[in-house]
DNA sequence: TTATCCTATAAAGCAAGCTTTATGTTTCCA
DNA sequence: TGGAAACATAAAGCTTGCTTTATAGGATAA
C-alpha cells in the first residue's frame, strides 16, 4: 500500500532527533567535538556525572546514529559519527526540501 | 562563571531537536514541504488525526523555531520557518564542529 | 584463577511527552 | 446580536524518557 520503508525511515529519522534533544547528550557531543574521542569514564568525570547515566545517554546517541563507539581493552571510546549526522540531515532535507526545490525551479524560470 | 546564556542556548537548541523527534511531527513537515503552506484544519483532515492534536504538535514545531504560522481570518495558516531552521542547524554545527576545523587545519596543514 | 577496572544492563521511581475529551477564544456571517 | 466555524487551551490518563541504585559482563593484571 505504502512505498515499503516510508514508515520505518520517519521513525529512525526521530529517533536520531530524540538524539539531539537533551541538554546532557549536546553537551557530550560538544566535548566529543572539542577533544575527538574519549572514553565512557573520562565523560562522566568532565561532565560529573554518574557512568550509568552517561552510558544510558551514549546508548540513545548509538541508536540515533549519533556518535560511534570503539572498544580498546577496557575502555569504549566515543566520537562523533560524522557520515551518520550528514545523512541524517540529508534525509531531513529530502522529507522536507520539495517547496525548497519549486522556489529553486521558479526562480531559474522552469 | 559562564559566558552567558551558553545554557539557554543548549536549552534552545534541544527544543528543537525535540520539535523534530516525532513521526506526527515529521509528517506535517513533510506535507509543508510539499505544498507551502496549509490551515491547520487542513493538516488535520490530510492527516486524519484531531484538531486539537494538531493544534498540540504545531506549538512544539513553534516552540522548536521549526513551522510559523500566519493568521488569515479564522485560519491559522502554517509554513516552514525555514530561516530559523538553518540558524539552528549552524547552532549545531558550532557545537560539535571543532573537530572538523582540526580536521580541515591538518588538511590545509596549518 | 582471582581480583580489579571499565562499561553495560536491570529495576524502580519520577518527570515529561503525547492523546483524548471537553471547553474557551477569536473571527466571520446571518 | 446570536450562532457557527476555526483554532487554542485545560484536565485526565497513558506512554516514554530519564535518573538513581544495584548488579552483571568483559578485559586486564597479578
């Protein structure tokens, strides 16, 4: 009935928006942004925070497609998914771009 | 002890990522996008949900800088704000973007 | 293997988002 | 001026997100 896949794609869409839309989870991608990659532990002490609250975020940044995580012996390094967030946002712009593409097509006369 | 307002940005900044983190949501937007600008009885018909439920997820795109709306007689017509949508974008892209300039200075080999 | 460090997960409780039903507000028309 | 149309808001109830406390899993070192 539907084009498959139109639904699933809304909803990975908001979850990787529920993602970003908590103070803690930017304040991890900020400190990601700044230093690269930092492990489970050293963000929970610069954001001082438990480390089962930090994990608790970090899972819902996996699951937006947010940030990717590396394991080295014990500790799990994060860092911000780049390629994620860029088609994430692509995906946000083609869900929303069609009006943006008319005003395009009417000022280059088509 | 802080630059001011670094909290009430972040705040900000969550808000509208929250206003985008829901399929409903999405799906108003995508309609937006498609023909411009539509009353909100309109969205409600063409989503077959309630007006007061539509009433609930556009104050949240409000809130969240993402739709406006303009008011034309007893219709409230609503557009993307699509101005504020890419201010918040660049918002999110100063936060998490040190790492990218790092990236571009090592390329440039500053 | 045992002990320890680092991280993830579970359970319980609180806070916030979401939906429905009902009602208030504004604008237009008869 | 009364009434209907379009939209917003309120209250109640349910769902989901979030935090804390406790515990389990995985990797290293002794």
């Amino acid at each position: 009935m539907f084009p498959l896949g139109q639904r699933d794609e809304r909803h990975e869409l908001s979850d990787h928006f529920l993602a970003l839309a908590n103070v803690t989870r930017l304040r991890i991608l900020e400190r990601l942004g700044e230093v690269g990659e930092e492990s489970v532990n050293d963000l929970a002490v610069y954001l001082h925070m438990s480390q089962p609250r930090i994990s608790w975020h970090l899972r819902m940044l996996r699951v937006g497609g947010v940030v990717r995580t590396r394991r080295d012996g014990r500790q799990v390094y994060c860092s911000l998914d780049v390629e994620s967030l860029a088609r994430e946002r692509a995906r946000l712009d083609e869900l929303i771009g069609i009006k943006e593409r008319m005003k395009v097509r009417k000022e280059v006369g088509a």
